[in-house]
C-alpha cells in the first residue's frame, strides 16, 4: 500500500475512534470537546484531500462546517445532530474498512455520500441560512458608457456577441464570457502603486483592448469651470474589454475590484441609444426589423432595413449617425458566432511579453532556469506583491525585502531594492 | 555545505508525512512537530532555515506560533510557509499580518513546494551561509 495512504488511515481510525467515543457528549456543552471532535473531522479532511480519497472529503468537510457552526455559537444543539453525525462517520469508518481491505482508495456509493451530506445540511439550515447570493461585482445592465465605444475598436474585432447577456447566476459565473471592464479611475489611483493598465494586462490574452475617456461629469465640469478650485483635475475612464471567467477578472484586478463597474457585453449593449430627432418613428420600425432579424441571424434582412432607412433621411441627423453605426457593428459581429477576437489596442499598448530584465538582456540566457521555476517565482512574488500593497508595517517590508532578494538571486533577477514603493514597481517590471 | 533545515508543524500525522516526504526530496533535512507549543519548543533547541505552518491545531496555533517566532531575535526574517485548508482571502491576510512569507490552500503539488522551499533556502544551498 501507498505508505501515506497507510498513514493516512491509521490516523483516520485514531480520530474515529476519538470521536465515536466522545460524540455523544456533543450536547455537553463542553467547548474543549466539541473543538476536540472538530479538529478530529478537520485533520481527516486535510488527509483525505492529501491521499485524493474523495468520498471522506465530501463527508468530513460537511461534518466540520456544522461543527464549526456548533462551536462559534451560529447553531443551537439538538439532539439529532449526534444522530446525523454518528452516520456520517460510520460511513467514513466503512470507506477506511474498504481501503484497508483492498490497500487502495476506493469509491463510495455517491447517493448514500449525498445524503449524509443533505442531511447535514439540513441541520444546518443551509437552506433557510443560506445568505441569498449576489453578485460579486458591480453589474451595470444599461452600460451608457459602452454607447460610444469607438467603433475603430468594434469593428477591428470579430465577434461573437450573444443577442443579450443573460442572467448571471452562481452556477454559470465563472463561464468565460466578454466583459466591459469600467474603471473610473480616480486622481489619486496612482498614489497607491495602482495602475489599472498594469492590473489589465494581467489578464494576458483574456484582454483583447483597452479604451479610455476622460470622466463625463468631470469634463463637464472643467470646461464650464465649475467645480474645480484646485484647477484642472484629470479623472479619466478606462474600459478594459476581456474576454474571461469572473474569477480571472477576480485575480487580475484584485486592487480595483470594489471600484469596477462591469458589462457583460452583447450586441444589444452595443446598440447606439435611440436618437431624438424627429425621424424616431422611422428608426423605432427598423428597429423593429432589425431585432427579428437578428432573433433569426438573418444578415440580409436586418442590412436592408438599415440602408432602407438610411435612403429616406438626411445623413447628417442623429438618426443617420445612429443607422450607420448600427449597420457597422452588424456587419462587424457578422451576426453569427465567429472564432475569435483578435486583439485590439486602444490608447495603451498591452505589454504582451514581460521586458527582458537588463540582466537577462546583458547576458546569455541562464542555463538552469526553468519555465516551471519562473512560474514559481511569480507565484512567491506575487504574494510578496499582495503583501506590500495590503500594508506598509516596516517588519513586514522586511520581509518582504528579504524573500524579494532570495528570489532574486535564486532566479538571476536584477537586485531588488528594499523600500516599499521601489519594491512594489521592480516587482511589477520582474513580473512583466 | 549546510544541509538547509526544516520544521514542517501539523497536527495531522498524514499531512507530516506527506510534506516531510516532500522536503526530504528536496534536500532538507526534516523535523516535525504536532502543533505550534512544540514547535516552539524544537525551534529554540536550535532554529531552521524554513518552517512549514498548519493554521488549525490543537494547545497552540499556527498564526500564534509564527508571531512568537517572529518576536523572537534573529527569527524575524526566516522563511515561513503556511499551509492551510482554508482558502479564504482573509485567512490569507491573517497569515501575512502574523508574518507569514507565503501562504498555500492544501494541498500543494510536490513540485511546487519543492520549487518554492529550495528558493527560499538557496542561499544556504549554495553554501553562503
């Protein structure tokens, strides 16, 4: 037998055994037991996640949530709780059985597992309890700001745009989906080291452009001269355009993620604003053709309504204006699905490749440097970087300077420097 | 050369076993302990060059061990890892606040950590210590 997997069960049988000793006095009201029984389920847990025995990790990480829950006080005890755990970990002392007898991780039977795991729930209450779920972000349905999002941009790409975006939901949040990313920067976003250009670009091929735009209501404001004692403040709006999973975006733009607003972008979105000239009747019947057209992915159709109207009217009325822009991103989109976008640049270049460091760029390649160990490195930097942006404590940059060198070193990356803000941007160059 | 030194502290025997086995692979020579209070207790007989940290353990912590050894003198920078179930993002913070250099989610792929802890210690395997 796997020697770890021999370990694992042995510790599995001295946990059960503690805990089919001690179970029944669960409603004792001794917090040292109960966080005894607890700890017993926890440490099964970590093991069985260790040796891949799944069917014990579904049950005792169950089993240790409503301990969990016992223990902090969320739950009252009742005396069917002893009974629903006392199931569970005979179902978990039977899998150890089976392991020992046949000297490997075995398969359980997966409607007996979903029902201790239901009937834990039940206790629970994880039905009623359950806080209803949200969004983890800030969705903007109407998304004004896309209304003018340059066409250069929307029609350099191919696109395969749904009608609409759907609901969101917990179940299908982390499809992969285009987004809008609204950043609305502040003034003083940089003072922090947060540059939400960077924090875009880690989203690597996931973002295919970025757009920017000074602030409406503060452009207004500078142009009129109101609200600005100080002079000319910039506030500035940055849309990323991603196409990615929510907790790609998630990762990426961890700094901004209480600040972002967020598009799920479809070709409705996309649609110029109805004008409000007087040929709206006229547009209000094409778009009537056009939405059954594109309900329909007829091209043709919704083409022909588009230059019929545009053969009726002036061109220079927001109507016009509207129809034309219509008509290219209908042609852009194509209407049907397409394979990919194809990366468009806005103001801001995207960094595609990290810059060599001048120590790499000064001499030959380094020989042992693996791609897997740069991968670790980020990973360490990474976590370094997260450090310091959550805290300028001097034991703590410390630290951080002294993992940074060890890296460095290890890695042949140019020296780190040892203050906050230097470290923060030589990490940013290093991570490329 | 210094063989570089470690301390891998959990309380489940299982979880010892499997990243002791790790670091041995990666040329550390390994100690364990069963929970932060012996923890303490080995590291003052001597010191490490690394310690590998659970969160969730009996009669003393691991947020609570990692800062006592770093209030500790000549402690304050050594190379601490902290490998815990939970994945949460505050977990995380909690870790770094106490003085954690990195914080992994159970469990972590051999390589990986094998890739990670002779980074941290390479200056030692290089022999300049």
């Amino acid at each position: 037998m796997n020697p770890l997997l021999e370990q694992f069960l042995i510790e599995a049988r001295e946990n059960l055994a503690f805990i089919e000793q001690n179970l029944q006095h669960l409603g004792s009201g001794d917090s040292e037991l109960i966080n005894a029984i607890f700890r017993a389920a926890h440490t099964m847990k970590g093991g069985s996640g260790i040796v891949g025995f799944e069917a014990i990790k579904s049950i005792t990480h169950r089993a240790e949530d409503l301990l969990d829950m016992l223990r902090s006080g969320k739950i009252a005890f009742n005396e069917r709780m002893v009974e629903v755990l006392f199931d569970a970990f005979d179902e978990v002392v039977d899998l150890v059985e089976a392991a020992e007898m046949s000297g490997d991780v075995v398969e359980a039977d997966e409607a007996k597992v979903q029902a201790i795991i239901r009937a834990i729930d039940e206790l629970m209450n994880k039905k009623e309890e359950r806080p209803v779920w949200k969004l983890p972000f800030k969705l903007d349905r109407e998304a004004a700001w896309l209304k003018g999002a340059p066409m250069s941009f929307l029609s350099a790409v191919t696109i395969d745009l749904p009608l609409s975006s759907g609901e969101i939901t917990e179940e299908n949040l982390n499809d992969e989906r285009l987004y809008a990313i609204l950043f609305d920067v502040a003034q003083d976003c940089m003072v922090y080291g947060n540059d939400p250009i960077y924090a875009l670009s880690l989203l690597g091929e996931k973002l295919l452009g970025i757009d920017m735009a000074m602030g409406r209501d503060e452009a207004k404001a500078i142009l009129s001269g109101f609200d600005d004692e100080e002079g000319l403040l910039l506030r500035s709006m940055i849309i990323g355009y991603a196409r990615a999973s929510w907790s790609e975006i998630e990762d990426a733009l961890y700094n901004f993620i209480d600040d972002i607003v967020i598009a799920p972008l479809s070709l409705e979105l996309l649609w110029p604003n109805e004008p409000s000239d007087a040929n709206v009747e006229l547009y209000r019947d094409m778009m009537e053709v056009v939405r059954d057209g594109v309900a329909h992915q007829d091209l043709q159709a919704v083409t022909e309504s588009i230059n019929h109207l545009l053969g009726l009217i002036e061109p220079q009325t927001a109507t016009a204006v509207a129809a034309q822009r219509l008509l290219r991103l209908v042609e852009a989109t194509q209407l049907r699905p397409i394979e990919a976008w194809q990366r468009h640049v806005g103001v801001h270049a995207v960094p595609t490749q990290p810059a060599p460091s001048t120590a790499e760029a000064a001499c030959e390649p380094p020989r042992e440097i693996t791609e897997s160990d740069r991968e670790t490195i980020r990973v360490i930097l990474k976590q370094q970087y997260e450090q310091l942006l959550e805290s300028s404590d001097a034991a703590l940059v410390a630290r951080v300077a002294h993992i940074c060198s060890l890296v460095a070193s290890c890695g042949r990356l140019t020296p780190p420097p040892t203050t906050r803000q230097e470290m923060i941007a030589w990490i940013e160059q290093e991570m490329g | 050369m210094n063989q570089a030194r470690a301390l891998v502290i959990d309380d489940s025997k299982t979880v010892r076993v499997y990243h002791s086995q790790i670091l041995k692979e990666a040329g550390f020579y390994v100690d364990e302990a069963e929970n932060g209070m012996e923890g303490l207790e080995k590291e003052a007989a001597g010191g490490y060059d690394l310690y590998l940290v659970d969160i969730n353990m009996p009669v003393l912590d691991g947020y609570t061990f990692v800062e006592r050894l770093r209030a500790k003198e000549g402690r304050e920078k050594v190379p601490v890892i902290m490998i815990s179930t939970e994945a949460e993002n505050h977990d995380r913070k909690n870790g770094y606040a106490v003085g954690a250099n990195l914080y992994y989610v159970k469990p972590v792929r051999p390589d990986e950590l094998k890739r990670v802890t002779r980074m941290l210690v390479c200056d030692k395997i290089r022999g300049g210590r």
